[in-house]
C-alpha cells in the first residue's frame, strides 16, 4: 500500500456521495479528489509515515476519532478532516506469518548474500490501528500472538522488536 485510500471501496468517488453498504452495515462514504483537503501533512514518507527519526505518524478523524496509517488528511469512515499524531511505540503482535520467498523486483533488491526468510506481523497498538511491520529479533518459534511488542518506523516498512519488561525494547 503506498498510501492512504482516497475512497472506500464500494463508493462512487465521482459524486462524492454516501453509498449504501451490505445489508447491516454503515453507509460508505465517498469523497471526490477534487474536493479532497490539498493541506500537506508534516514530512512523512508514503509508506513508512516516518517522523523525527523512527515515530510512526498517523491520524485521527476530529469526528469520529478513528485513527489510521499512514497518516491521511481525511477520514476513511466518515469522510471527515483528520488532524496528524504521533502514534505510540507498543503494541502487540495480532498476526504473524514467514516470508519465505524473495518479493518481486523492482522495487526489491536482494542483499548480497542473496534472499533470507524473515518474520511479518501486524502490530495491533492501543489507538486500535493494526501495522504490517518486519519482526526484528524474534525467531518463528518465539513468536506468539499477543506478545508485547515495540514498533518504529523504518526503511519502506516498519519495523517491530520484543519488548521486555514495561515495554523496553530488548
């Protein structure tokens, strides 16, 4: 994903209207491009919502104080403005899997000593937004759902480390 959605998937971004959803469900909601906020949020990288050094930027709907990532200008939910924040650095590990082939090239560059498998979960934090991290220092048979975890930002995707006791990164 190289960035926040624009619309919902489902809406009509050409009216900008409210779409009805599945039966049960809320209306989606649909916001135009050309009537989409141009207000710049503060330097962060589409991918890596990276600021000062590694905190990860996100943000939160002054509506209905949804929080997303990467950071957008508006609100998936509801449509509404959203003002940037500095989301914290633990969470816990919702989901993980082993990447055990080499992703396609480019953007991928395989390192010299050629394709390693690594670790990638999704880290749930206490603002309720789930992150696709790198599980750094944890071999598959440490990790387990729910584990503490610490996430930074990093180059491309975040990255996540064990925490130790209080959230310390070991």
């Amino acid at each position: 994903m190289e960035g926040a959605l624009t619309a919902v998937p489902g809406a009509d971004p050409a009216r900008g209207t409210l779409l009805p959803a599945a039966e049960g469900s809320a209306p989606l909601v649909a916001r135009p491009a050309d009537t989409a906020s141009t207000e710049a949020l503060p330097s962060a990288g589409p991918l890596t919502g990276a600021v000062s050094g590694r905190e990860l930027r996100g943000s939160r709907c002054a509506r209905c104080a949804v929080t997303v990532y990467p950071a957008d200008t508006a609100c998936p939910r509801c449509g509404g403005p959203a003002v940037p924040v500095v989301l914290s650095g633990a969470g816990t590990l919702w989901t993980w899997t082993v990447q055990r082939y080499a992703p396609k090239s480019p953007p991928y560059e395989a390192p010299g000593e050629g394709f390693q498998p690594f670790a990638v979960g999704y880290v749930e934090l206490p603002e309720g937004v789930r992150i696709l991290a790198v599980l750094h220092g944890m071999s598959p048979e440490d990790l387990r759902i729910g584990i503490p975890v610490t996430i930074t930002a990093g180059d491309g995707v975040p990255r996540a480390r064990p925490a130790g006791p209080a959230g310390v990164t070991t």
